[in-house]
C-alpha cells in the first residue's frame, strides 16, 4: 500500500493527476482492507486523494476527501493535534479558493483554535492561520478585521 501510495504522490507532483489519483486509491483500497476504516493511514489517504484534486482544481471532490481525512483525525487523534488543524486549514483554502469565504472563515478558525492551543502564539502555524484569517477578512472587504 505505502509503494502505492508514494507513487501517486509522485505523479501528483508531477501534474499527472489521472494516475495519482489511480495509484492513491490503489492504496486507500489495501489500507482499508489491511488496517479497517479509522486508522491514520487511512486519514492520510483521503488528505493526499483530496490533494489531488484540489491540484485540478475540483474542489467539491476535494472537500469530500478531506472531510473524510478530518473524521478521521478526530476520531483517533483527537482535536487538540496539529494534523487535525492542518486538516481545518486545507480545507478552509478550500472555501476560499472557491469564494465560500463564510465557511473559509470557520475552518481557519478552528485551525487557529487548535494551533493555539498545541504550539502556542508564537508558532509559525499560529501565524499562518492568523495570515489566513486576515486574507479571509480582506476578500470580503472587511478591511478593519483585516488588521
């Protein structure tokens, strides 16, 4: 499964998304049978399958991966971990990149939330998701929240 899936993510870096997205389900497919439905492996498949599709710019096919990976997380890892709150940031790249900046706004700050609590104010993840946020206040015109 793990030769799978590094092979599609070497044709997603290569922009062959096509068989990324064939190679990454190749392993999802092993690892469900290998390691059943809420293993963290798992979670990782769905975060690259959803990767790639963000690449093709498909972001709804994108959101349901990724929604699939967060479920994941957070039933195993729980939502005080940092793969959990890079879960919440990739996805609310997603709503923004889509223009959906009300739903881009919740996810990057649940992602802040976490990133406060796990590495503190200070952390470079803290900034970005303080980054995010503002960009989020910008596009929407809401310049003083920008701030």
């Amino acid at each position: 499964a793990d030769v799978y899936h590094n092979i599609g993510v070497l044709f997603n870096a290569k922009g062959d998304y096509d068989n990324a997205l064939v190679e990454l389900r190749k392993a999802l497919e092993i690892r469900l049978k290998v390691l059943g439905p809420d293993h963290p492996d798992i979670a990782s498949s769905y975060n690259n399958i959803g990767a790639v599709y963000d690449e093709k710019g498909d972001y709804e096919n994108a959101l349901v991966e990724l929604r699939k990976c967060l479920e994941i997380e957070l039933k195993m890892l729980g939502p005080e971990n940092a793969d959990t709150a890079s879960s919440y940031n990739h996805i609310g790249v997603l709503y923004y990149a889509k223009g959906d900046y009300d739903n881009a706004l919740v996810e990057f700050s649940k992602c802040l939330e976490i990133e406060l609590k796990v590495d503190g104010p200070d952390h470079p993840n803290t900034a970005l998701s303080y980054n995010n946020i503002g960009f989020v206040y910008k596009a929407k015109g809401d310049y003083e929240n920008a701030l």
